[in-house]
C-alpha cells in the first residue's frame, strides 16, 4: 500500500485496524486501545489509492461488491464502529477538508428537491416491496425514530409511545380535521382516526400509499383517512392540526422556507402543527456521500440553526421544541438486529448487494446518533403566539389520558 498508510495512521487512534493486503501481508493501525480489533481484507490494489481518495464512499461500494470483506469474527458494524469513534482524526487529513469542501460547494445542488425530482427522490428508498420492510420493522411498519420510556423497551412499546406521544402534543378533539405530510405506511393516521379525527394524508411513495390503504382498510378507519399521491406544495385546504414525521429530512436546504410555508398557509385560525425531524446538534453541514448517493438522495439532515432561521424567515411560532438524543439509537439499533436476525430472508427477495447495502446504511446511522452528532427534534409552531398552550403540561396530560384508554 502507498497511500492508504497516510490516512490511517492519523485517523486510527482509538482501537486498531488490522489491513489485509490483496498480497496477504497485514498492516496494523492503531494503539488497540480503547476501541474494537477489526481485520479487514482488500480483494484487489486499486483500493489503496481509491479509498485514500475517498474512503467514506469507497469503503461502502466496495464492500457491497465484495471487493473489501471482513475476517477473524469482525463484522462490518465494527468496522464502522472503529470509524466513528475516531472521525475526528478522519476529517483533518487534507485531502478529506478538500473534499468536504467540495461538497459544501455542492450543497444546494445534491439538494435540489423541485416537484417531480422531489417524488423520484423519495420513491428511490420507500418504494422497495413492503414486505422488505415488514421482515425487520415493528408491526405497523413505522419508519422513524420510537419513543422510550425507558432503554430496554421493546420496539413495538416504544413506537406506540411514540404515536401517543405525538397525538398527545396535538391535542386533539373529535371532528378536527388534521393533514398529514409523509405519511409512510399509515400508522399515525391510522391512530390519529381512531381518536376520531378527519384525516388527510399525502406522500409521494406509491407503494406506501397502496399498503396504507390496506391496513386503514383493515383498522376499520378508511373512512376516516383520505390518501394522496401528492408533493407538500401541492396540498390546500386548511387543518385544525397539521403533523409531519420524517419528512423535513428529505426536504433539501434550497426548500425548508417552501415547508414551513405550506405549513403556515394549511393552518386553521387557531390551529397549530408538529413536527417530528432528524437534526443535528453541530453547525450546517453535507449530506455523506454515500448516504446521498444510495440511500437518501436528496436528503440532508439539518442543523438546528438553519430551521430555526427558516421560522424566522417565514414567520411561525415555535410553541415547543424538545431534543430526543438517544431514542433514535436506541431504534435503529433494534431494526439492525431484526435486519440481521433475517438477511437470508432480504438476500432472496433483494439480492446479496442490496443486503450489503443496508447493512452499512443500517450500522452507519445507529453510530451517528450514538457517536456523531444527529439527533431527533419535535416542534409545535403556530401562526399566532398563543395557539399552543402556553403552559406544556398538557402534554402530560394529554398523553396519560391516551395511556388511560
């Protein structure tokens, strides 16, 4: 290797990477000290210089084409364990600032989202078979970050927190009309109806769309829930509630001001919206390559400094506002263990590449939010500054009453 020494020798501090060369000679990096032993084996030499030029994509691509495995009982999740607890030293190597800079150039581009780009975008990850997703997410298929009342909840208990926490904070009242926007596999409307509100909801995923009709079906609540195939920008009318869960992450810096308002203009006199997003505790940032490349194109995860200057611009209320720091580790962690209890199951249906693919999408995200900066928000905003209760306990009361039921 003539490259590959220079990166890791000043990324590798904590724990120790074992390179098998495709000669079969090793090279060692690292104290072994404080972090995970992980081997890994290069197949062929033109890693060396690929993954010095770009390690974060090259290192996925090539282990989904076998090009880069792992041996003596490591795994790719200790790989990218290994990684990210040592990221810091990662991103002061120059060629690396020289190519988070180039990304930071890019930005407004790899996250243009206008009508139809926005649609395909979406479609390119939700619209995979349902029953992909059903062999390792929780039986209403939520795909998003559960709720904990405590660590060892099981998944399912703490996606139902989750609804309730939620329908808690919108305070709802029979007979309200609510829209929701991204609406995955129906699970919140579907609770939402239930509590006997009207509910509108719209996503751009049509395979997520047909499965969440059958289960509305299914619940006894269809009548109660009106899907569209339909873009935010594209919906009207006007909702006591809007809610929106997962959605804001696949908006696009170029559109947050786009977002907010739609969300002022379907607001009701009186009516207020929550919002359920992905965030990041650091400064404005780039989406990782291969994250925008195979898993979220489109997609980026937005400092809080850029949403909040975005409801300034626009000119909403932020009624509330709480951090969920580890209740989004806490729930990737058990999807990836559901997702490796059943990848003979996900090879079948989709393929060895495909598997590969999501582990390191499914172990790389756990490790953001338990070792990088990620994190969860929720917000109420209104039009007016008194539309959310002023006084928060009616969260608390809200959600007890739900548990009551």
């Amino acid at each position: 290797m003539r490259f590959l020494p220079h990166l890791l020798k000043r990324f590798v501090h904590k724990g120790r990477l074992v390179v098998i060369e495709p000669s079969g000679s090793r090279v060692y990096f690292g104290s072994g000290e404080d972090g995970p032993e992980v081997v890994m084996r290069l197949h062929d030499d033109k890693l060396d210089r690929e993954l010095f030029l770009n390690p974060e994509l090259v290192a996925a691509e090539a282990y989904m084409d076998g090009r880069l495995t792992f041996e003596d009982g490591s795994t790719v999740y200790d790989f990218l364990y290994l990684f990210s607890i040592n990221r810091r030293g990662l991103a002061s190597h120059p060629v690396q600032q020289a190519l988070r800079r180039g990304w930071r150039a890019l930005k407004r581009w790899h996250q243009s989202n206008p009508l139809g780009r926005a649609a395909t975008n979406a479609q390119s990850h939700y619209d995979h078979p349902p029953e992909f997703y059903a062999l390792w997410l929780d039986s209403r298929m939520i795909y998003s970050c559960a709720y904990f009342p405590t660590p060892d909840a099981s998944l399912e208990e703490a996606q139902e927190a989750k609804l309730r926490h939620i329908a808690a904070k919108l305070k709802l009242e029979p007979g309200m009309r609510v829209a929701e926007i991204g609406s995955g596999w129906g699970a919140l409307a579907i609770y939402l109806a239930k509590l006997g509100v009207e509910v509108t909801a719209i996503n751009v995923a049509t395979e997520q769309l047909a499965e969440s009709r059958k289960r509305a079906q299914a619940a006894g609540v269809a009548d109660r829930i009106t899907f569209f195939e339909r873009d935010y920008r594209e919906l009207t009318g006007t909702f006591d509630r809007v809610v929106s869960v997962g959605m804001m992450e696949h908006v696009g810096v170029n559109h947050f001001d786009d977002y907010f308002n739609t969300i002022k203009r379907l607001l009701a006199p009186g009516g207020f919206a929550m919002i359920h997003a992905i965030g990041r505790m650091s400064p404005p940032g780039t989406t990782g390559p291969f994250i925008r490349k195979y898993i979220f194109p489109g997609g980026y995860v937005p400092a809080m400094s850029e949403v909040f200057a975005s409801l300034e611009r626009v000119g909403l209320w932020t009624g509330d506002c709480e951090i969920l720091r580890l209740h989004y580790y806490w729930t990737i962690r058990h999807w990836r263990l559901n997702f490796e209890a059943k990848r003979p199951e996900v090879v079948a249906m989709m393929g060895e590449r495909f598997a590969r693919m999501w582990e390191f999408y499914l172990a790389a995200v756990e490790l953001g939010f338990l070792h990088g900066s990620n994190m969860v928000y929720q917000l109420l905003l209104s039009n007016e500054r008194d539309d959310v209760p002023v006084i928060r306990d009616f969260i608390v009361d809200e959600e007890r009453a739900l548990a009551a039921r």
